[in-house]
C-alpha cells in the first residue's frame, strides 16, 4: 500500500477555483492558511474545462492553481476529473448515456450522465487520466489522487443495450454456462428457462415481479461495473504516479448499491463521504454509525473523511442549518472513531449552480461568519490532535453487514414490507451507542476472534462459509445475537429448507415452522414485559433455552427469546421487533455476558470513544447534552493543554480529547 503523505490531521475541503475569478485565487489560499487548511480536492469536475473539445487539452489555469497553492503550503488530493463527462461527449457518442428500467434516457445537464458499461465513455476517461496524471505526476503540490467522484451515486443501475451486453458478460463469467445459471435463477418457476445467452436482459420494467435473482445478480454486476471504472482508473494511475490513490465512498447514506467491502482492496486508503440527516435530533448516532461502518471497510486502519458540511446541504426537503458549536462536534466525532482527516464539500460556497445553498467553509457572507469562525477553531483543534495520527479505535464489539443481505432483503414479495436491512442495525447500534459500546462494522466474513461480542442484524442472504465461521467463534467462547430474517436463503436468493432460521438452526438452537408477520401498527407482549411490533415466528427449541415468550398475538406461549450454549459460547435469537427499551435491555444483558464495558462510564448522551497506539491511548468524549459532565478520566487534555486529575469536565455541547495516563 503507498503511503498516505503528511504529518498531523488533514484538514480542508474540495477547491473549485474554476467557479471563480482567478483574482479571487490568492486570497483563497490566504484563507486556508488563516484557517488551518493542509489539504484540498481538485479538479473533481473539471473535465469540461481540461478537455473542452475531444484529445485538446487545456492546463494553463490548472498549472496556476497548483503553482499557488504549493507555494502556500497546501497539498493537494487532484482528481482524475472522470466524474461527470463533458456535453460533447454525449453529442458525439448518445450510446453513452444511461437508460432506465423503463426505456428513459437520462440525458446531460446534471451530473454522471453516462452509462457505466460504455467502452466509449472508459476510452474517453482513461485519455483523460492518463493525460492529468502524465503533466502532474510529480508536481510537488500533489500528494494524492482522487478517481472519479461519489461512483454510482446517480447512474449505478443503467439498462440499456449497451448494459445488457455487458451484463450478460458477467454472467457467463459467474455461471460459465446456462445450465447453472438456470439453477441459480430457478428458471423453472414461471416459465423463464433461458436457452440462449442472447435472451437475457437486465431486470427491465416487466408485468409483474421480476426473478429475484435476476434482480440481485444484475446489482451484483451494478456494483462490479461501477468498481470496475475504479479500478481502470488506478490500474492505469499506477503506471504514472506514486502517490496514494483513493476514491470517495457513500457509507452511511442510505446508499445502498454499492458493495465497498469488495471496493476496499482498490484504494490505498479508504475515504467516506457523510452528511447528516438534518431533520433528526439524534443525527450524531447516525454519523458514529457511518464512521464505525467506514472503519471497519478500512479493516479497522485510520480513514479519510473526504466530504462532510460545515452547516446545511442543498438536496434535503428542509435543508437546516447547523447550530453553533455542531461543526467542530461533528468534525470531531469522525476523528474520534477513526478518521485521520477531515475535509469538506467545499472550500467557497458556489454562487451559481445546482448546490449554490450548499454550506462551505467560506460561506456567501464571507470570512466574517459564525461558520468561518467555527472553521477557524476547528483548524486549530486539528493541529492540536497531530499525534493522534495513525492510531485504532478500541472496540470489543462487532455489528456483521453485507451490503448483499441488504440488497436481497429488500427485494420484492416477501413477508412482510416492514422488514428492512437497516432498522435492526440502526437499534442494536443505537442500544450499544446508549451503553457506551464502540462497535466496528465489519463484513461476515471478517475475522472474528479479537471480538467478544457478535450482533446479526436480519442476515437474511448468508454463505456458508461464513455461517461454519460464526460457528466456531461461539464454540471457541464468543456470544452472538442474531435477529428475526436471518439465515434463510443462500447466495443465490434459494430457502434454505428444513425450517427457518435456516443456516442458522444449528447454532441457534431453534427451528421455525412458519413466520406469522403483523399487521401494520399492531403489536405483541412478552412474558418479561417487553413489548414488539412487525414480526413474529413459530419457534420450537431444539436445544436452546427459551428467554422469553409471548403473552399474546397470534402466538401465545411459543418463544420469542431464546439462548443456545455452543462449546464455550453461546448463540441468542431474537426472534421479534423489539421495541427501543427491550432492545436496550437485551444489549445490556449480551454486553454482560461478553464481559463488555464501555471505555468510561458516562451519561446517556455522553459519546466516549477510545483510540490506541501501541500503549498510548487518546480518550475523545464529546457532549452532546445541555448540561455539563464529570468524568473519572486521567491526563492531559490536548485541545486546552490542561492536565485533568482524576476528573475531567466537559462543557454542555464540548468535546474533550485526553491523553490518558498510563495504568
């Protein structure tokens, strides 16, 4: 892996200098120094400007760009500037431009308006490529490239010929012949055996449901296909530069169709893109989720935070703005569960264009602003936390997600349209985050060992490998929880028969015979005064020890907790909805059983992460309550340079970093 250059926390934002005035350059970059900026994206959606008409290239303004901001004392993250193709491209070569499912072209004047499967559209980016990286390879102001922008975030899917083609492509390369495809898709149902490759299309707009595995292959290929223009990208990058390469991944977004635990090996370092959901109040669980979720996609090492707000975005029903204090907080809850740099879209809020009420780090009004302020000291508080570079989050805890799951769990006619991937995830991790339980989120297939306690959240789509994997982690000694959905299908959407929770059975202990879903608001009492909503099975204990049953609904009496002890650990169903007490109060009894304790104790609303460094430790703790807190922590406090002893105090709405004393 090339190494990430650089000392300290990076800090900045994407430059666009391109919108503006070239007067307005030096006084850019006189505010980035004034604020602390070390690094900036460039060039991310430049292409129209690098290459106004085909193979003639324009650098002149490029050059002056990186010029200036190297001789400031600012490094550079340049952009291959594939993100969005020119409109010439698509005049020329109108094969390019994806369809969807429906017949309709999506046609340019937004953004990535091309089909990923066009050859024509890899040619013209890879000319591209190869043309920046050829004049900026060794430009002293360059310490990184960036592929692309956010792929997939608008065209993942694409249907069109060109697409079906392609598809049909990666078939054969995943089956070899029809006779295996037709197994895996269950062909035999509803008439669809295919006798010639040239029969199949993508999952088009069809009369009625389409083959389920059709569905989950062709986002499988979606996903493939947009990785793929990654990696020709930095297959070619490679042949020119020797800077790290990265590209900017949506975890934590509610993007779900692109599967990065695959994409993690083609980058030298893993960056996320994250903005909050305005609208809610507990928007900061969501954000440490996103970043526990991007760090166990960087298989637990230091990330990049490439893109985040310094107040309201521009694309959400009611954009709200953040209140005073919330950036550095944000910012710093990033750094806290792993990120060793923190940038922004983008450094000078547009005046014209689709994101001109996007925030940035200068805002319309200027410097002199709440926001640039907050930017200021934020700068500052980075510079202070410079050692904490390189360091791990500790985490006793893992949460298993597969982005396959996700996709296969929300295909059509199933049980119930309650049942989503991420509501299960959202409360287990919310109950841990309310414990004081840092948790990485990390793939199935991750190894398992150094955790002490495993949550599967509806794990519907499961291999076996993975299954015999979970099995020996709980024979060796560790505790697992898995929910309702699990187990029941494999790789390639097929139940997996004998009763429910299918791959699964063994290690739970328990058999159901058939699931009874609820009616939409009603809901069901247990034995332990818990109560429960969406879901309920038939279960039968087939060596496990019943926790709970119900008291009512269509199940009374048949059990909806259960425990099952393997070798020298044990495997716990839940088979319900758990509302958010019950949830909180199953997590605290799986994190005693683990011997899982939080870094320090601290109030609900308290965020306490710890990060280490071979026997150094760095203790974040950030408020999020309207009340000051006391807490029985030891060192010195890098943001104020004040030693704590024995207590640290945390303001309402502050956030502390401690060098802990060594035990």
């Amino acid at each position: 892996m090339r190494r990430w250059q650089g000392d300290g926390i990076h800090f900045g934002g994407d430059y666009n200098p391109e919108q503006w005035p070239e007067e307005t350059w030096s006084e850019d970059v006189e505010l980035m120094r004034r604020a602390g900026v070390n690094l900036v994206s460039v060039g991310i959606f430049s292409w129209a400007l690098l290459e106004p008409s085909p193979g003639r290239f324009e650098f002149g303004w490029l050059d002056r760009v990186l010029d200036l901001l190297h001789d400031g004392g600012i490094q550079v993250d340049l952009a291959t500037a594939t993100a969005s193709p020119p409109p010439w491209l698509a005049r020329a070569h109108p094969e390019t431009l994806p369809r969807r499912a429906d017949g309709a072209v999506l046609w340019p004047g937004g953004r990535q308006a091309y089909c990923p499967s066009s050859p024509v559209f890899r040619e013209r980016s890879l000319e591209l490529v190869r043309a920046v990286a050829g004049r900026y390879a060794e430009h002293p102001a360059v310490v990184m490239w960036h592929v692309s922008n956010e792929l997939g975030c608008h065209n993942v899917h694409c249907y069109c010929d060109v697409s079906a083609e392609a598809f049909r492509g990666w078939l054969r390369e995943r089956y070899g012949d029809l006779d295996r495809l037709n197994d895996a898709w269950g062909t035999a149902f509803w008439s669809q055996r295919y006798g010639d490759w040239a029969e199949i299309n993508p999952p088009r707009t069809a009369p009625t449901f389409a083959n389920p595995t059709q569905q989950l292959d062709f986002l499988r290929f979606s996903s493939d296909e947009q990785r793929a223009q990654l990696r020709a990208e930095r297959a070619l990058l490679k042949t020119l530069v020797q800077q790290p390469i990265t590209t900017n991944f949506m975890i934590g977004m509610n993007v779900k169709h692109m599967d990065y635990h695959s994409w993690a090996p083609d980058v030298d370092l893993v960056s996320n893109d994250h903005y909050l959901t305005a609208a809610d109040p507990l928007a900061h669980l969501g954000l440490a989720l996103a970043a526990d979720h991007t760090r166990g996609v960087a298989g637990g090492d230091p990330w990049l935070l490439m893109e985040h707000s310094t107040s309201a975005v521009n694309w959400q029903p009611r954009n709200v703005a953040k209140l005073p204090g919330q950036l550095r907080r944000n910012s710093l809850a990033h750094v806290a569960r792993g990120a060793d740099g923190v940038l922004f879209f983008q450094w000078r809020a547009s005046r014209a264009g689709a994101e001109k009420f996007h925030s940035a780090l200068v805002p319309h009004a200027g410097p002199d602003t709440k926001v640039f302020r907050e930017v200021c000291q934020l700068g500052a508080d980075l510079r202070a936390l410079a050692e904490v570079r390189g360091s791990r989050v500790d985490a006793d805890v893992a949460i298993l997600f597969d982005w396959e799951a996700w996709w296969a769990v929300e295909l059509d006619s199933h049980p119930s349209v309650d049942v989503t991937y991420t509501d299960r995830l959202n409360a287990l991790y919310g109950a841990l985050w309310r414990a004081g339980v840092t948790a990485d989120i990390v793939h199935p297939s991750a190894d398992l060992s150094r955790y002490r306690l495993v949550l599967a959240p509806t794990l519907y789509l499961v291999r076996d490998a993975d299954v015999e994997a979970l099995h020996r982690y709980v024979e060796a000694g560790g505790t697992v929880a898995v929910t309702y959905f699990s187990g029941v299908v494999d790789e390639n959407d097929h139940i997996r028969l004998g009763g429910y929770p299918g791959a699964f059975r063994d290690l739970l202990g328990v058999r159901t015979e058939e699931f009874f879903p609820l009616r939409a608001g009603e809901q069901v009492r247990l034995d332990d005064g818990s109560t429960a909503d969406v879901w309920t099975e038939w279960v039968h204990p087939d060596g496990a020890e019943v926790l709970s049953s119900y008291t009512d609904g269509p199940l009374p009496g048949v059990p909806a907790l259960t425990r099952h002890r393997v070798g020298d650990g044990a495997a716990w169903y839940v088979a319900t909805r758990l509302d958010e007490p019950a949830t909180d109060r199953l997590v605290a009894r799986l994190l005693d059983e683990a011997g899982v304790r939080p870094a320090v104790p601290a109030p609900t609303g308290v965020e306490v992460v710890r990060r280490r460094d071979g026997e150094r430790t760095w203790l974040f703790v950030l408020n999020h309550t309207g009340a000051q807190v006391r807490l029985p922590v030891a060192g010195v406090e890098l943001l104020t340079g004040e030693r704590c002893a024995g207590e640290l105090a945390v303001p309402a709405g502050e956030v502390a970093v401690v060098r802990e004393d060594r035990a």
